[in-house]
DNA sequence: ATCCAGGATGTAT
DNA sequence: ATACATCATGGA
C-alpha cells in the first residue's frame, strides 16, 4: 500500500474534498461511513471516499489543511488531475461576475472544485442522470458497479470498478431495467455498444472544442444537449460548458432574465456570455448552492 | 393521488 | 426547425 498526503495551505482557492464529491459532478466515489448520499451538503465530513482508475484503488480524505491518501499507487499525480488542483480557483471565482446569487454561490462552498472524471463512467453517468435525481442517480451507478464492475482488493477490502464499455455493451436492456434504469437502460446498451465498435473512436473528443465536443457527444444514445455539456464540463475539461438543467433555467428565469430565450442553443450562448470563460465553475456552484438550500 | 426529478427520443407539423 | 407525447421509477 501507498500513502501520503497533499497540502492544501498553498493551493489558489483552496479545496473542500465533500463539496467536490459530494455535488453531482462525479458518481464514481463511494463515501466510507455512508451507504447513501442523503444527507448531501451536509457539512464537516472527514470521511475515506474510494474510486478505482484504471484498476488502481485511490482512497482519500480531508483533514484540516491536508488531503490525505492511500492507494495502490502514488496517488498524487492522479489526485490532482481527478480534482483539477491546479485550476487556481481563486482567479476563477475573481474572474466571475459579482451579483447576489453568485455571490453567496461561491461563499457557501468554499473550495469546491470541478472534477475531471473519466470519460466513459461519465458519460454513462449522465446518461442515467435524465429526469433523476442525485441520490438516485448515485444509487444507478453503485447498482452498476456491484452488478458489474471488476473486484478490486485493497487493503483488505474489496471495491468494485465502474463496468467497461464491453461489459456494458454485452447486457441486456431487461437486465439493466432490473437495476433500475427505466427508459435509460437501452440508452446505456446502445451508448456502451457504440464505444466498442470499431467503427467509433474515441480519440477525437479530447482534440474539439467546446462547441464541436458537445455536439459531436450528442450522436451518443441517450445524450442530449444537456447531457454532452455534463461530459463537456466534468470530464472534457471544457470549464465554459453550462449544463441546462432544470435547476438552472429556474434560476436563469428569476434571477438573469435576459438569457431566457428560447432553445437550448441560444440560453447557453446567452448564460455564458454572461458567467465568462469559466460560467461552468459559476453553473455547478449555483447548482449545488439552489439545491442544497433549506429556506 | 399528483407532481417532479441534473432530458432524450420519435413523430407529426 | 419546432411542438408535443412518451418514456420508468421512487420520493414528497
């Protein structure tokens, strides 16, 4: 086994592990104490979170000003890419208008980051987020990865990978309605079989830009508009990508009228002229920020 | 019971 | 291109 430790004292912005993991950017860690995600945006957890990258285990949790880590591998380097560390956040959030709802966005959460999951267990992900929500959507991909992903053992306990596109690709829709998917479960067969035909590369997608990646995404089944952006901004990098959900366009209605306009396309373009370069940062705040509020 | 959740697809116009 | 019905499932 491999450990160590990051420091967090030194880093532009600071970073909070719950936030980040625990917002509905990534579905792929697997909360120690929990077996849910229920109690999201409850404050203060130090609790271990696991993913598997790669066959490599990555545990990690947060301790005061420190990010701490076991894994099969140094995990530093994987660390810092998987949670976009060296994004300097605090000229991120500088760099984003001032106004009242984005304000009290970013102060609520301080430190949170965009992840950069991997691309695959992402975009079958989002597939499965359509009209769920966020504590069912964990449960999807933990059904999953217990029906089919590859046991891992570390450190006397065993994990589970998220499933390959070839053992996705190899189910059958019945089985994945079993786990309860609904109408996604031909999305993901389809979407899983696409990815291993030869036919279909992947390699394209790391080279477009945001607007090419996001409508090159959508040839994918089961992926939208809304979905690409989601794979645009959690996995592609693409930190402009606003994803539309239905949480946003509530707030995009009451709060910046002006980028209410009609379709997709034009709301997006409207609401990222408006955030900046970086109006994926100010979406994913504003998200967990709306959903997680009480009053 | 009715409505809603990080929407997308198929069909008719 | 745009409008609309339809698609599962579970929680409030």
């Amino acid at each position: 086994m491999d450990q160590g430790s990051i420091h967090l004292d030194t880093l532009d912005g600071g970073f909070d592990l719950q936030s980040t993991l625990e917002s509905g950017q990534t579905y792929l860690w697997e909360r120690d104490d929990e077996t849910t995600y229920e109690q999201v945006g409850k404050r203060g957890s130090n609790a271990w979170y696991t993913t598997v990258v790669n066959g490599e285990v990555l545990r990690v949790r947060h301790r005061e000003n420190r990010l701490e880590w076991e894994a099969t591998v140094d995990a530093t380097a994987h660390l810092t890419r998987l949670f976009r560390l060296d994004d300097d956040l605090a000229s991120i959030i500088n760099a984003t208008p001032d106004d009242p709802l984005l304000d009290r966005a970013f102060e609520s959460f301080p430190g949170m980051r965009i992840v950069r999951d991997p691309f695959f267990p992402c975009l079958i992900s989002f597939i499965c987020s359509a009209q769920m929500r966020v504590s069912r959507i964990f449960e999807m991909v933990s059904n999953l990865r217990e029906e089919y992903g590859e046991i891992i053992e570390f450190n006397g306990q065993t994990y589970r990978a998220f499933p390959s596109a070839e053992q996705l690709a190899r189910t059958s829709e019945a089985k994945l309605r079993d786990l309860g998917l609904g109408y996604r479960a031909p999305y993901v067969v389809k979407t899983a079989e696409m990815i291993t035909s030869n036919e279909f590369s992947l390699a394209p997608f790391r080279d477009l830009e945001y607007v090419a990646a996001r409508d090159a995404l959508t040839a994918f089944v089961g992926v939208g508009p809304k979905v690409a952006d989601c794979v645009c901004l959690f996995s592609l990098g693409h930190l402009e990508a606003v994803p539309l959900d239905t949480w946003i366009r509530s707030a995009i209605d009451e709060h910046y009228p002006e980028c209410a306009l009609d379709g997709y396309d034009q709301m997006s373009e409207a609401i990222r002229n408006r955030f900046g370069p970086h109006a994926g940062y100010a979406q994913t705040y504003v998200f967990h920020y709306l959903r997680t509020r009480t009053d």
